[in-house]
C-alpha cells in the first residue's frame, strides 16, 4: 500500500467505458454557476490567494525512517493557500463557458458508501458512475449538491484542471513542487500517519477513520468533503495538502501519455484502506477521468 491503491485497477477499467462509449448524454445542467458564486461562505476560514514556496530542496519520496527518498531541487514557486473551491470553479466557467469532461459524458465516478463488502478486490463495490454527477452536482443531483460553494471542487479531468490553472495565470504544480511544498519546510524523518494525525491520535487533516468502506468514526467531523481550511495551515500556510481531495500534478505517471500523478490522498483514505495520507505517497490517474474525490491547486511564477 506504500505506492498506489489496492483496487485502482479496477476503478480505471470501470471508468473506461465511459471513454469507450459507456454514457453519451451530455447534460450541463445543474446548479447554477450564479448560485454557487452568490452561496454564504462556508463555515472555515481560510486566507485566499496564493502562498511563496521558497527554492529548495526536497527529499522526494522520503516516507519515514528507512525510506529517505531522493533529493531534487526545486525553485522557488507561488502556489493556492487552498484547493480550488466550486465557487472559484464557478467564475471560470461564467468567464469562458467551460464544459467539463463529466458534463460532457453525462456520468461521473462517485464515492457510495456500500451496505455489505465482499473482499476488498473490488473496488467497484464503492465506486458507482452515477448520471448526471459533475463538478456542479458531486452527487448527480438533489439536496446534497446545493451547499458546496467552497469545498474543493471534483468530478474534473487533467484537461479541466489544467484549463482552470491557465485562465487563472499558473500551471499545475509538478510532483516536486507539490511535495516539496506538502512538507511545509519539514526536514528529516517523520512517521508516516504524522501528516494526517496528531501525537494523541486527533486528526489534522480529512480522512477516513473506520473500517473503510463500511464505518466511519468520524473523529475529524466530516464524513465526505469538507470546505477547505477547516484543518490547520503548514509552515507554509498551505491547506488540506494532505487529505480532502487528491490533487492532480502536471507530472506523467509512467510513460503511457495517459495517466497523471495524483497527490495528498483524499478523505477516503484510512488505515486501512489507501492510507496515502502523506506527501510521498502519490497514485496514477487516467487523464480524462474525473471522480467525486480528485480536485487541484495552481502553482505560479510570480505573486499575483
Ligand atoms: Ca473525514
């Protein structure tokens, strides 16, 4: 469980139909970009506007005692305090009229919390295409999808995310940049759960605690997205690196051409199940899928 996630080839030969032809009805339809710009704020503060992540070294892949990684250097690189919020997503699509890869298949990837499990091979078993889910309905419809102004934005494709990145002036962050900036300044050995949890064992970050799929405890009090900055900022006053939402890097995961490192782990993530709860953890994403936990930040070459 070190590097990827037990069943995500299972999640990717799902997903395929959907480029192979599996759901054609486009419907954007949803909520209303206007809405979701005009929601109240969510209930976390967090400081807007992007964060200086000074030159410098990270030890890429260090993943506690033992596993020291490799040290590349990286320049110094503007990047979000937080990850890109459904509101903000909202301004860009009233700016350009963006159409997402969800909105276009008419059907995305979404988290349903099974009843029963049979083994854990199958990932299928919590992982439905559900109609008419996307970025402005998480859900793909009803009551649960009216209130998320200001969590992080999902059900977006690498090509979504990397339009955002550039209507707003930036790039999406390399895997070096992402996990240098995930450290925080942090130098030397750390246990790997310390990115996610505190010494007594409280969280600092969105995952999951239980049984994954079938339990949640729930001690960091949100059982799905949560709004971002609802957890303590990094030296480097960054949010919700670890947990939340994964996040798409520009860097190509293998040499396919098709599939995009994914970084930070998601609050799907539990001790049992994923637990890449940590910068060095990463997992492959095919390109052109997007799933109700996989969102992103932009990286920058100046302030603003
Ligand atoms: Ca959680």
């Amino acid at each position: 469980m070190r590097r990827g996630l037990p069943g995500a080839a299972a999640v990717v030969a799902m997903l395929a139909g959907l480029s192979a032809g599996g759901f054609t009805t486009a419907d954007p339809a949803g909520v209303e970009v206007a809405a979701i710009r005009a929601a109240p704020p969510g209930a976390c503060k967090t400081r807007e506007g992007r964060a200086f992540i000074p030159a410098g070294e990270v030890s890429l892949g260090e993943d506690g005692p033992g596993r020291p990684g490799r040290a590349v250097t990286v320049a110094g690189f503007w990047l979000d305090r937080h990850e890109v919020t459904n509101r903000q997503f909202a301004a860009f699509v009233d700016a350009t009229g963006y159409v997402t890869q969800g909105e276009r298949d008419g059907a995305s990837a979404v988290f349903v919390q099974p009843e029963h499990l049979s083994g854990m091979d199958d990932a299928g078993q919590w992982w439905k295409l559900v109609r008419k889910a996307n970025w402005r309905r998480p859900h793909g419809g009803g009551a649960d999808d009216l209130a998320h102004a200001d969590e992080p934005v999902v059900h977006v494709a690498y090509a979504d995310a990397a339009a955002y990145a550039r209507w707003a002036g930036g790039r999406l962050p390399t895997e070096a940049e992402w996990e240098r900036a995930a450290r925080g300044d942090q130098s030397g050995p750390r246990a790997p759960q310390a990115w996610a949890y505190d010494d007594d064992g409280k969280p600092t970050a969105n995952t999951w605690q239980g049984d994954f799929p079938l339990a949640q405890s729930n001690e960091d009090h949100f059982t799905g997205l949560a709004p971002v900055g609802c957890f303590s900022p990094n030296a480097f006053g960054l949010v919700d690196m670890i947990g939340n939402v994964w996040e798409w890097t520009a860097s190509a995961a293998g040499t396919s051409g098709v599939e995009r490192l994914i970084k930070g782990g998601s609050f799907l993530c539990a001790f049992n199940y994923c637990a890449n709860f940590r910068p060095a953890a990463w997992q492959a994403q095919e390109e052109g899928i997007g799933t109700s936990h996989v969102g992103f930040r932009v990286a920058y070459e100046k302030a603003a």
